[in-house]
C-alpha cells in the first residue's frame, strides 16, 4: 500500500499536503523549485515515491529533507 512504511503510515505521504506536493514533483511544475520537507514524516515510502518523481523532473532545484525517518 502506497504511503506505508513497515506497518505504519508515512504521515507526509499519507497527507494531502504530501499528495499535492508529490503531483507537482511528477508533474514536473515550472514553478516547483524549491520543496522543504523539514520534519514532514517523509518516511521511506514516501522518498520512494518522491525518488520515482525526481526520475523525470528538471525544475526542482533545491530539496530539503531535513530531520525525516
């Protein structure tokens, strides 16, 4: 299941926060430079997901992943 990691839910991932951002990221939004995600609960599930999005993105330039499990 999308957004869980090892049992429990990535809280960004699982976020329409976190939905709304990774669609940008897949996206490939213009104006999606710059993403913090400091202290978001990225999860491994939910850098796994951002990893499949980054494949093919060119406009974001700058990621903070600060302090995320």
């Amino acid at each position: 299941m999308e957004g869980v990691d090892n049992g429990r839910m990535s809280r960004w991932l699982g976020s329409e926060e976190g939905q709304a951002e990774l669609a940008r990221l897949r996206d490939n939004d213009p104006e999606l430079v710059e993403l913090s995600l400091v202290n978001k609960g990225v999860g491994d599930a939910g850098a796994t997901a951002m990893a499949e999005g980054l494949k093919t993105n060119n406009a974001l330039q700058s990621l903070d992943l600060y302090n995320n499990k």
